[in-house]
C-alpha cells in the first residue's frame, strides 16, 4: 500500500499498468539524474553524514535464488550481487 517507485536518471521506455497503480495507492515519480557534477556532489554529501543504502549482499552464485525472492516479494533490502567469484 502507498509504494512508490522512483526512476531517477533512466531515460529509456516504461511501459505502466494503471490499475497496478491505483490498486495499492502506489505512485510513479520520474527525475533527472542532475549530471555528474550534482552527481559526485551527492554522493560527497552522502559519504560526510554517514548515508548508505541497506543492502543484502549475496555471491552470484544465488542470482536464481534472488530472482526467486523477488517474485514472492520476499525482499526487505535491495539486492547486489558480488562478482568477484567470476573471476
């Protein structure tokens, strides 16, 4: 209820449902990424006050595992696969 999804600096098609909107009072908000300057400035800021995102770390081997979780909506935190066992 009351999700939003955000697309900030993609500038590709997106193809939206209505009524996956309004089921659910989600909303759709879109921005541009402010270029590289404002970029680096945001990230400078989000390094001196101790900002990160939650993440779940997983090795790449449980990809399918995490596409899994994905489609039961079993994902507290975003999820971001470490390659380095590829090489």
């Amino acid at each position: 209820m009351d999700g939003t999804l955000s697309q900030v600096g993609y500038l590709g098609s997106l193809t939206v449902e209505t009524m996956d909107l309004l089921l659910g009072r989600k909303k759709l908000t879109s921005g541009g990424s402010g270029g590289l300057a404002a970029t680096a400035a945001m990230l400078e800021f989000c390094a001196a006050h101790g900002i990160t995102a939650d993440i779940e770390l997983l090795p790449s081997g449980r990809v399918t595992e995490a596409l899994g979780r994905l489609e039961r909506g079993d994902v507290r935190y975003r999820f971001v696969l470490d390659l380095s066992d590829l090489g």
